[in-house]
C-alpha cells in the first residue's frame, strides 16, 4: 500500500539549516557549478548521506508546482490598471489565466482570486510573485492553493 503524501508551504527562514543546504546542493548540481554530488557536499558541507536522506523530501515551491495550477489572493488598491498590470506580469511569465474573481472593493482595497496554470511558465513561482510584489498599487500577495 503507498503511503499518503502531505505537502506544506513552510517560510525558510524556519526550516533547519540541513534542508536550506540540500537545496543549495542541488542547485549547485542544476546549474552545473558543480559536477558531482561529492564536490558540492563538500562545497556546502554536508554529507552525501544526508543529502540523499532528504534530496526527494525538500524542493523549491516552483518544482513542485510545474504543470499544475496555483491560486493567488491579492488586496489591490482601486486605481485603474492596477489588475492589467499584475495579468501583465502573470502573462509575461507565460503563466495561463484559468479564472480571475474579483470582489467590490471596499475602502479602496479590491481582493482579487487569480488561478493560473504554471506549466508553460520560463520562470518558476517566487519570480513571479517577487515580481507581483513590486507592482504599485499592490497590497498583498499570498499563495492560497496549489494542485
């Protein structure tokens, strides 16, 4: 029988330190700095037992999110284009639209739902939502669900 999988959204800045360090290994190994598990263990300094206890258990939020869809829920101001220029980013990104919800705004704060599918995207998700961020007239920016 396989074993259900549970999956959580964890900030970083809390994860031990063995988990930020296998994510640096595999980086290292992605972008081919280093050629060999052994010469980027050693580079990060961890052992290559606990990089392969724990390369299948930690992975960047855009890894496991490529072919799937993610939801965003956005507090924008309510100034015009604001909307156009966050649909913009998620375009430039080549992420797919699949629905927008947008509610009346209320003190000059519109909530929107965005749902985009990410498999086509050139970037992964942090990009885009560092991106989302930085856009005046944007209020807040959190990833509700995934699939």
């Amino acid at each position: 029988m396989k074993a259900d999988k549970n999956f959580y959204i964890v900030d970083k800045a809390v994860l031990p330190e063995i988990f930020l360090k296998v994510m640096e290994v595999k980086k290292l190994l992605e972008s081919h700095r280093e050629k060999t598990v052994q010469d980027a263990v050693n580079k990060v300094g961890i052992s290559r037992s606990a990089f392969y206890k724990y390369r299948d258990a930690v992975f960047p939020l855009y890894e496991n999110t490529r072919g799937k869809t993610v939801t965003f829920f956005i507090s924008l101001d309510d100034t015009k284009g604001v909307l156009s220029n966050v649909l913009n980013t998620i375009a430039y990104f080549e992420g797919n639209v699949l629905t927008i919800n947008q509610n009346i705004p209320i003190n000059g704060i519109a909530n929107v739902t965005i749902t985009i599918e990410t498999d086509a995207m050139i970037s992964d998700i942090g990009d885009v939502m560092d991106k989302i961020e930085k856009i005046t007239g944007v209020q807040s920016l959190k990833i509700i669900a995934r699939e």
